[in-house]
C-alpha cells in the first residue's frame, strides 16, 4: 500500500511540474524560484487547513465548518486587536487557536456523546458559526485601518528567506507528518477509517478519537483565522465564504479517500499546491479567472476517478458497523 | 455517504414499532411548525394576512422542489451538492437561449433538460465509475457553477418575456402561487412515488443495505441514476421558477441552496445514512423553514442571522430525540 501511496504522490507532483513548465513555455518567469515561493506562501492557509480536514476525513467523518469557524475566529481576533491594539501577536495567535479548538471541540461533542453524523453537524454549524460572525461585528468590517501595524506585519516578516507564514504551513506541515505517523493518535485515526470494528477490539475509543480529529481541524481552522485576516486585511462576514469545499477539494485531490482510512500529509501537501499552482498560473497565461471554478472542478473529478482506481484493488470491507461501547 | 458506522437495527415486525416512531417524529415537526406560527402571529401584526402567507410559500418552495427528489437520493444512501450549481448552470443556459431568441417553451425545455443532464452527469460518475457520491457532487458542483462563470463572468442576463416570468410571479387563484400549486403537486407525486410504490420500496432496501438489495434483485446502479436524474430535472424546475422570479441570470444565483436542501430533508427526518424518512416529514420542514425564515424577515432579521436559527434548529431537533432517548435509558 505504502507504495502505491508513493505512486499516487509522484504522479500528482509530475502534474504540478508538467503545469508550471506548460505556464513557463508561455511566461518564462513563471517557474523562477521567486514566484513559485510566492506561490507556496499565496498556498500556505490552504495547505493547513487541508491538513486539519484530512485528520477528520480519515475517521470517515467531515467538517464543513472549517471556513465559518476561520471567519468566526478571525474576526473575533480582528475586533480583539481593533479594541485593544497593545496585546501581544503571540496571546492574540493563542487564543486563535484555542477559539478555533473550542469551536472544533463543540462539533466533535456533538458527534461523540449524540452520535449524529458529522456531515449533519457541520452542516448546523457551518451556518451557526458564520451567522455568529455577523452578530459578533454587527455586519461591519475591520479594516486594515482599524488593525495594528504588528498584526499585519508579523506574518510578512522575512525569516531565513521565507516570509513567517510559509513558515506556518512548514511547521504545521511536520507537526502533522510526526502526528500522522508517529502518535498512537494519529495511528488511530487511520485504524478508525480502515475498520471501526476492529478499532474498537484494539481498545480505541472511536468516539473520543473523532472528538480529537475535531479539535485539531477546529485549531487549525482558528490559527489560518488569524492568518487569513492578517494576510487579507480585512475581516467581514463574508471571509471565506465557501471555502470549505475548496479544502475538501485540496484533500481529495491529495489522494485522501473520502471513506476514510487513506491519506497522506505529502498527498494534501501537494493537492493543496496544485490547486494554488493553477490558481497563480491562469491569469499569467491570459485565461479568465472565470474559469478557475471549472478547471478545479474538473480536477476534483479527475482526482477521484483516479483515488478510485487506486483504493478498488484493496478490497476494504466498508459496510461493517462499529460497535462502540 | 462518509458515515456507514452507525447503529442500524431492522425490527422483526413492520408495522408497530415503527409506525409510531415516524408518527412522533412528524408530529413534532407539526408541534414545532404550530408554535412557530402562534409566535409569528403574536410577534409581528402583518403576518395573519392572506397576502403574508402567500409571499411566505415563495421562502421555501423552490429548494422544498429539489429537497423532496434529495429526500428520495439520501434515503438510498447518496447525496447531491450540486442541485444549487445546476441551478446555475440550468439559469445560464436559458439566459443565453434568450440571447439568440429562444421562446418561452424552448426557455422550459432548456432549464429542465439542463437539470436532467446534469442529473445523469452525477447519476453516471457515481453509478458508472462507482465514485462516492459526496466527492463526485463537490467536484460537478465547481463544474457546473464554473461553466456559468465561463459564459456569464461578471454579466447578467435580463429581460426574460412576461409569459416566461408567469412561472416564478404568476398565480392560478387568488393569493394562490403557481409555485405553490406546482409544489403541493409534486409532493403528492413524490408521496405515492416513495411511499406507494415498487420503486419507493427498492429506494428504502437500497438504503438500508445496498448489498443485500442487489442480491434480492433490485437494480440498486438504475435505480440510484433514475434518482440523480430526478434531483437534477427538480433542480431545473427549480432553476425555471427562480429565473422567471428574480427575471435576471447570475452565475452565483442560488449560492448556498444545497445546504438548504439538505437542512429541509434532515430536519424532516430522513436519516442521513440512508434508509429512513418520509416525505410529509420533508414537506413539514419545509414549512418550518418557510415560517422561520419569514416571520423573522417580518422582525427585519438579517438573513445571515436566521441561518443561525436554521443551522440551530437542524442540530436541536436531530439531538433532542437522542438526549431524550439517553436520558430514558439512564432513569
């Protein structure tokens, strides 16, 4: 299996290098070391945020409110820093993460103690969350007048040649490489995809690790809150709006099965790359940013057809119900 | 669907068990429609009016039409989150019909063929390709959207015939909306077709166990590409009545409204994992949300902040019936 995995990663980055040498044959400084840093900065929030997602699909469940919960968070953040502009970036990135958490930890509740199907509670919150934004400004923006000159400048600052927020995604990156493959957590939330019922015999608490899935997609959401706004300066109700299926698009691309169990950090990583090369690549060559929608349409398409092929010669059984306790 | 692992039991006997336990379910869907309305009544003095109601039903039947074929699709088991895309898409097309002409019929023709195949397009990738429908819809939805962006980019098509707007503005009697009367048909339609029938019948063995199912003889790949086809030809009447309504064509027309239809068919009881509903229980949430939706439009509640009403609802109505069960079982 292990090297299918790596088949599946290989292809995918011949296809990122076959887009940016087509781009570059058309605007030869597309593929300078320059712009292509760019480009992963301009894929940093999209990065973590596929990765925070890829820990929930791969316990078969999903969280659809990824997007409200960055919005919620950044503009708590955004008024936070707009009402009190001598608080740390450090305490204000904290308390993102721990806003962002908390808000995870409530979906994760829900489909641990109730048992409601995650789709079903994501879907309430995703609506809940993002209303909250509303209520909580009042329907008003911050803007980057209102933010304070660290809250902007932090993520810009340039650090060994790349600027803090690509720094993130690294960071966030290994933390997630070392979860995923080194932690009886993140063990658990691949044994959980492949076979609940057995899971259970092994003495993982299925309910307890889902609510742990939710809490980190939930902090990560709350950490690229922060960085989202601060990277956009502005915060308003409208922040991310849709978004969501833009990070499950990211996972699906990167190879994660939607039904649990496969995925890998490397695959999202470069899932999430693919969709910010194509991104960055169209208006260079001339093609209406009209287009976009379709083209990472027709992508999540392929993707899939292509996860398919790879996960049908497995056999997995899927149909068996977990017993939990 | 994403989520097979939870607890499904079949009672050895039909009729009783489970009976009374869709009974409840509907009957606090109507209890919960009923104090909804008193509290509307009460809280705003424009809402008792012929004319009130009448612009309410306009709130919720357009997605209340594609929830009720999205009823059909969850209880087997798969889902749609495309419809609000073929909405789109369905709406681009007529609007660019329009450009070269085309009559009111032909604008018809086109809305609900467009939803039809775009409808197979899914029923094709997930029966065909075996494809999970989840993904697959994700994927058709930038498809479909992205193809309106592509036509319309930042335009907007106009000046839809006055026979065409009949559809989304006209009404047959009185206060009486053609949208409304269309809707109450199609329900009933829908009633006979889950309830009443073979077909309805294999949607729920489907559901239930897709497997066993096949093994029983059912055409578990047809059946489920009839109901993709189905909710794509719902979301283009739904597209028509939109269109005809709003008299204006946007690629981000309908934005949201596969979320919406979900809400509907949840909130009316159907069990996302498949198996389970009703379409009376789809009907009532509809109108709970229709009731919701207007009388706090009536209060000028922004509609960013109903959703949190919406979005609350959908999670209090699922969780109270489990939090009751658990307390239950505890004393």
């Amino acid at each position: 299996m292990n090297r299918l995995m790596k088949h599946r990663e290989v292809w995918l980055a011949l296809a990122i290098v076959l887009v940016v040498v087509l781009v570059t044959l058309r605007f030869s400084r597309f593929a300078q070391p320059a712009n292509l840093l760019t480009i992963f900065n301009d894929t940093s929030i999209l990065m973590m945020l596929a990765l925070g997602q890829m820990a929930v699909i791969l316990t078969r469940s999903i969280d659809l409110s990824m997007a409200s919960n960055l919005a919620l968070t950044g503009m708590i953040v955004a008024m936070l820093n707009a009402a009190f502009p001598g608080v740390p970036i450090p305490a204000l990135m904290a308390l993102s993460v721990l806003i962002g958490a908390g808000l995870g930890a409530f979906n994760g509740v829900l489909v641990w103690k109730l048992d409601i199907p995650p789709i079903v509670v994501t879907l309430g919150t995703l609506t809940i969350f993002r209303g909250m934004v509303f209520v909580i400004s009042g329907g008003a923006w911050v803007n980057a007048a209102q933010m304070s000159a660290d809250f902007i400048a932090f993520q810009r600052v340039v650090f060994l040649g790349l600027p803090v927020l690509s720094w993130f995604a690294i960071v966030v990156a290994a933390l997630f490489y070392v979860l995923m493959t080194r932690t009886p957590l993140g063990r658990a939330f691949y044994a959980i995809g492949v076979n609940p019922t057995a899971s259970v015999y092994t003495g993982i608490n299925v309910g307890r690790t889902k609510f742990m899935a939710f809490v980190i997609s939930g902090a990560v959401a709350g950490l690229c809150g922060y960085l989202w706004i601060s990277r956009y300066v502005i915060a308003s109700t409208e922040v991310a709006g849709g978004y969501e299926l833009t990070i499950i698009a990211a996972c699906v691309i990167g190879g994660v099965s939607i039904a649990g169990g496969i995925g890998s950090v490397g695959g999202v990583l470069l899932g999430a790359i693919f969709l910010g090369v194509i991104n960055n690549a169209l208006p260079v060559i001339n093609i209406s940013p009209f287009w976009q929608m379709a083209i990472s349409g027709t992508a999540i398409l392929l993707a899939v057809v292509l996860n398919a092929r790879g996960e049908r010669s497995k056999g997995r059984i899927i149909l068996k119900t977990a017993e939990i306790a | 669907m994403t989520d097979t692992s939870l607890h499904r039991s079949l009672p050895d006997r039909l009729d009783n068990p489970l009976r009374s336990a869709l009974l409840s379910w509907e009957s606090l869907l109507v209890l919960v429609a009923v104090v909804i309305f008193i509290v509307n009544s009460f809280a705003s003095p424009y809402f008792l009016n012929a004319w009130s109601l009448s612009d309410l039903t306009f709130n919720f039947t357009e997605k209340a039409l594609i929830a009720l074929a999205m009823a059909l699709l969850i209880i087997a088991g798969e889902i749609d989150l495309s419809v609000a895309a073929i909405i789109a898409l369905a709406s681009t097309l007529m609007g660019l019909a329009l450009q070269y002409g085309a009559d009111t019929p032909v604008l018809v023709a086109i809305g609900v063929g467009t939803g039809i195949a775009c409808g197979a397009v899914n029923g094709f990738l997930v029966t065909g390709l075996k494809l999970p429908s989840i993904v697959v819809t994700i994927g058709t939805m930038s498809l479909f959207r992205g193809i309106s962006f592509i036509i319309l980019g930042d335009q907007s098509f106009k000046g839809y015939p006055k026979s065409f707007s009949w559809f989304g503005q006209g009404y047959v009697w009185g206060v009486i909306s053609f949208e409304l009367v269309l809707f109450v048909l199609c329900a009933v339609i829908y009633f006979v077709l889950l309830h009443r029938t073979n077909f309805g019948r294999r949607v729920f063995a489907i559901g239930n166990n897709a497997v066993a199912a096949q093994f029983s003889g059912v055409r578990v790949d047809r059946i489920k590409f009839v109901l993709f086809c189905l909710t794509g030809l719902m979301s283009g009447v739904a597209a028509v009545l939109l269109t005809a309504r709003l008299g204006s064509t946007r690629p981000s027309i309908a934005e949201g409204w596969e979320l919406e239809a979900i809400t509907m068919v949840v909130l009316g009881g159907v069990s996302i994992v498949g198996g389970a509903g009703s379409i009376l229980g789809v009907v009532l949430a509809a109108i709970i949300m229709g009731l919701v939706t207007f009388g706090l439009g009536l209060l000028n509640v922004p509609g960013i902040v109903m959703s949190i009403f919406i979005g609350g609802l959908l999670i209090v109505v699922i969780a109270l019936p489990i939090l009751f069960r658990m307390w239950r079982q505890r004393t």
